[in-house]
C-alpha cells in the first residue's frame, strides 16, 4: 500500500480527483417476472468496479450502487448493492446530490415486466407472452436535474456504436460517453479488457472522439477518469 | 483425501453407488432475447452441484451438465457446461443412455423467447411484448424412453409445495421427486442449506413420503442418493 502511494505520487496523478465526489453504478440489473424467473442481461459489472476502484486510486471519495455481481468491494469505495432497475433508480437518486461526477456503468434493463406475479407461475400453454413497461431512465433523470453533476454515460452496442452513442450523448445531456462493442468478445462484457471511444462535445458544440485501446478494465477505467477530468476543468 | 476414504470405508456406504453411472442436471438456465439480454431464475446450481459430490463420494461415475452458476467442479466429476434449455436438452440426451440414474435438479426455464434478435433491441416504446415459446421438457423426454434410468426428479415451488410434486411425479413418470419451498429463504436457491420432502410410488401404486430435515446441502444430497439407492434394490 506504501509502495501504491508512492508510485501514485511520483506519477503525478495522486489527487486528480481529491476532494471530489463520484457515483458510479455497475452490473446488471434484475427484473422480477415471479419469484423464482427474472429477465437480466450480461454486464460482470468488471467495469463499473474498475472504474470506483481507479477513482478512489486518484483521490476521490467513491459510492458503488451494484446491481447483483460476483465481485468483491473494492478497497475505500461504499458500495450500496441492489438488485432491480427501480432499487437502482432510488439509491441514485438519494446519493446524486453529494455527487460532483455520475458515472452510469450499469446495465440497466430498460424495461421490467408490468406485473410482479406473487407466487410462481404455473405453465401450461404452449405459449406465454409477457407485457414489459419501460423502467424510469437513471442517466436521463440525473443529467436532467437543475445542478447535474458531471454526467458520464456508457454505451454498450452490437453495431452502429458510434452513432447510437452520440444519440445517447446529446438525448440524454451528457457530458461525457464511452462507447464499446459488446459482440466482441475480446473486450466484452465478461473480459478482463476493454477499448472504447470517448466521445463529446467541446465548448463550441462540435462533436469529439478519442480512442482507448485496448487494456486492462482498471487502465481504461483510469484514462476514463484522468480524460473526464480534464474536461471538468 | 485418504482420511475421507477411511472414513467412508467405515460408514458402510462408500460402494453404494459402485457401478452405477449418474447424470445429473445443476444451476439454471438463460435464455437469450438478444445479444445482451436474458431470462433466468435464480437457481445457484448448489443443489445439484452436492448431488454430483455425493454421489462422486458414494462411488458412483458422475456427469454434470450445469447452467450458468459460480461454482467450482467437484473432483472427478465430468462437467459439461451449457446455457440454454435446448442446450441442456441436446446434452442430456447425448448421455442419457449410459446412466442408471438421471436427477434433473437444474432449474430450467419453461419458457424461451420465440425469436432471438441477431442485435440488441432498441428501446423505443413504453411497452414491450415478448411471445415465449415452451422450451422440451427434459425430464419427462429422459422419464418417457423405452428403457429408463431411475428418473429423480425436484419441485422448486412456493406454494402448494406437496400436491405439485405429486402432480409431476405421475405426469411425468418419474420414480422419486424431491419437493421444497423455495420462498423458505432458510433453505431457498442461494442457502447452503436445505430441507425436503421425498415422494414417491411404491410397487402396490401407493404413494409414499419422506421428509429430509433442515440440513447442508451435501448431507441432504447424500440421504437423497441412498434412499434412492433403496428403491433401486
């Protein structure tokens, strides 16, 4: 740990975000159709926890809200565990006040199913169909508050990334977007690695783009950080 | 090692199963909706993972054909890894001829979406509806062919516990069921514990019950396998 700080210090990045605030959210979220099925999606969540393991690295004081992981806390970091999109929605938003950066890793499922079934469903049919409603939209709701933090999003496509994910910056307000190609399976949703494209705009309005290469998720999470902060600056 | 071979040397049982070749199903299934979105249910595969292990212990030759879960092989158990329904289907089926014993202790989903996007699905509705279709019916296809094994089968339920599990034990033609409430979060899918009750038809057609008291997971498994080493006789 000693040695950690040192080599931090002497890299110059020690307190890049000290004194700043971050939450971040990670992993999936569940769905509940009845108490023993749930629609869920693939996120590991190693990203969203190399990223609060990164940030706490440079100084900032980290609040993890996971959905259901495998994965142990990182060292320094508070970690709010919840399973569902509206737990997730609900721990944000009693957090995001104290936040100067949101960071919205999660993947969180867009919609839930309309009704909750007390007791396991029986099958029967040869056939079921289930009605989905749309879950509250976590990124939106934070970007869109009258004092946002600094709001990053993550974008985690099959194709066409770059442009769905420029969509997503500008619908959503934010300030900063991370774009990744989730159907390749080098750097996928269960890899170690990851390599994205940044993607904002500048003060004149005009879109930009940087490309993180392929690394490790806690050096991509890093350059992540060290990138955002410079343009809080 | 040597020391758990003495000691089952001594408790008697250590050939129970000599000779008997096992299938066994763990963990649950997912089913695919998209690239990144799934169903599932929330099986850890505990259960069937300390079904392998005891059986492993009582000498038997053991094949497991698990689903998604976070757990390590039991030694000199054969694990075949799936993900689907009809993954786990075609698995068993490839097996299913050299066992004397098959216990479907997965947790697979009746249900698949009817038709699996090639790219993720775009969220542009309030509402959503997807069709499901019924996925094969694993045990009773292994419960219904022309010459057997000793087809054991679990109730996972939350009400209604003991009549379903008679339903299916005749429905299904299976020689013994193993039935528990898993909205007990004493013993449901994540605990390391379990209690159960056992039912099956003797050979006058009379159904019989056996309750397993509260216990670990492997002692459970190991009363399982020798009450149905019994019936065997």
């Amino acid at each position: 740990e000693l040695r950690d700080c040192i080599v931090q210090h002497f890299a110059g990045n020690h307190q890049l975000l000290a004194s700043k605030s971050i939450l971040i959210t990670a992993g999936p979220t569940r769905e509940a159709i009845d108490p023993v099925r749930y629609l869920s999606n693939h996120s590991s969540g190693k990203m969203g926890f190399a990223l609060a393991t990164a940030a706490q690295q440079l100084g900032a004081q980290v609040t993890l809200v996971s959905g259901p992981v495998q994965l142990p806390t990182p060292p320094g970091v508070t970690r709010i565990d919840v399973v569902s999109a509206q737990d997730m929605y609900e721990a944000v938003l009693a957090q995001v006040e104290q936040a100067d950066i949101f960071i919205g890793c999660a993947a969180v499922a867009d919609y839930r199913p309309e009704q909750i079934a007390d007791s396991k469903i029986k099958k029967h049919q040869d056939t079921m169909h289930l009605s989905l409603v749309k879950n509250p939209d976590i990124l939106a709701t934070v970007a869109h508050q009258p004092n946002p933090p600094f709001t990053i999003g993550f974008a985690a496509e099959t194709d066409d990334v770059v442009r769905y994910a420029q969509d997503k910056l500008e619908q959503k307000r934010l300030r900063l977007i991370a774009a990744n190609d989730v159907s390749d399976t080098q750097i996928g949703f269960n890899s170690d690695d990851n390599a994205m494209q940044l993607l904002w705009q500048d003060e004149q309005g005009q879109l930009q783009q940087l490309s993180l290469n392929r690394a490790s998720k806690l050096q991509i999470a890093t350059q992540l950080l060290q990138h955002a902060a410079t343009l809080m600056k």
